[in-house]
C-alpha cells in the first residue's frame, strides 16, 4: 500500500472513532489531526474539509454494513431464517457502526447532499435485499405475497421505525427475542385461525 493510502486510511479510522464518541458536530479537523498525529495542513492535503472526511467513514460503515448482511444471509438455507438473518445483523451492526447510524437518523445532517443519498442508497439497498428473499421463498412455494415491492417497503420500513428503540433502549439480549415476536407476526398474522 502506497504512504498517500496508507495515511487516508489513518484519518479516517481515527475520524471514525472521534465522530463516534463526540459525534459529527462537536468533532474538530483540528482533533481529527492531532489524534492521526499530523498536522491540519496535512491533513487537508487528503480531504478538502470535514464533511469530506465524514463522508468517507459513513462510506466505509455503510460498506461494512452491507458486506454483514450479506454475509449473513448466505450462511442461512430458508427464507425465514435469511429475512430473520438480515434483521439481526442489521440491528447488532447499528449498534456498533454509530456513524453510519448517526447519518441514517439525524436530522441535523439532512442538509448535507452526500447524507441524502447515503440514505437514499441504504433504504434502496435494503429494499432490494429484502425483496430477493421474498422473491426467493415465493419461488420455493414457502410464501404467498401478491405485491413484494410493497411487502419489502413495508418491513423496511418498520425496521427504520423500531431501530432508535431497539438499538438504545433494549438490552441486546432481548432484541432477538423482539425481532422472533416480530417474525412471528410477519409469517403468521395476527388473525386467529
């Protein structure tokens, strides 16, 4: 790997822990520097301001996330276990990806234009995911959903809705025990049969 790489990535894993802690605001180019021991000037040298570096770690979280997810949606055979796969791993990786996190939720980022698309990329992204899985268990004859581009925009969707509370409020033990009730009424309804 060649110096100029090397010491992106440097700035932007020591970024990445400083906007974790303090958050993207109250975050510094001049912290951001004297933690990557450089000085500001240098770092300007690889990223334009602090947006741009910002930018970069919600990039590389956003990449992490996705390659998670994949990863464990392959390891699983059904469709129920890949969609319960996706969920879990989903939320452990909010948990853990706080700026990816941070540029999901945030309104005090929405006017950023990289933030929006960031979002725009993930809500799209997720959609598609979760539609190739139920496309996949309608194809199996393991499900019966008349319109997948709704059903998945609908799960999705609850998935935004249920992260700030699960992801801060529920101990992590318990939002597996969450996401199984949730399943559950996914698969089978709440109609009694």
């Amino acid at each position: 790997m060649n110096v100029y790489i090397e010491k992106k990535e440097l700035i932007i894993k020591t970024a990445q822990k400083l906007f974790s802690r303090f958050g993207f605001l109250k975050t510094t180019v001049d912290e951001i520097a004297k933690t990557a021991r450089m000085g500001k000037a240098s770092l300007y040298h690889y990223f334009k301001s602090k947006e741009d570096i910002f930018r970069e770690v919600v990039e590389k979280e956003s990449h992490v996330l996705s390659g998670k997810t994949m990863e464990a949606i392959e390891r699983e055979n059904t469709p129920q276990d890949k969609i319960k796969a996706f969920i879990v791993t989903r939320m452990e990786c909010l948990s853990e990806l706080a700026n990816i996190y941070d540029a999901l939720k945030n309104e005090y980022l929405e006017h950023y234009a990289f933030i929006e698309k960031a979002r725009e990329a993930n809500f799209r992204e997720e959609i598609e995911t979760v539609e190739a899985i139920l496309q996949d268990g309608v194809n199996d004859g393991v499900f019966e959903i008349d319109d997948i581009e709704l059903t998945s925009f609908a799960i999705i969707s609850a998935l935004k809705g249920l992260e700030y509370p699960w992801t801060i409020k529920v101990p992590e033990d318990e939002i597996e025990k969450n996401i199984d009730n949730l399943l559950e009424i996914l698969f089978n309804g709440i109609v009694k049969r």
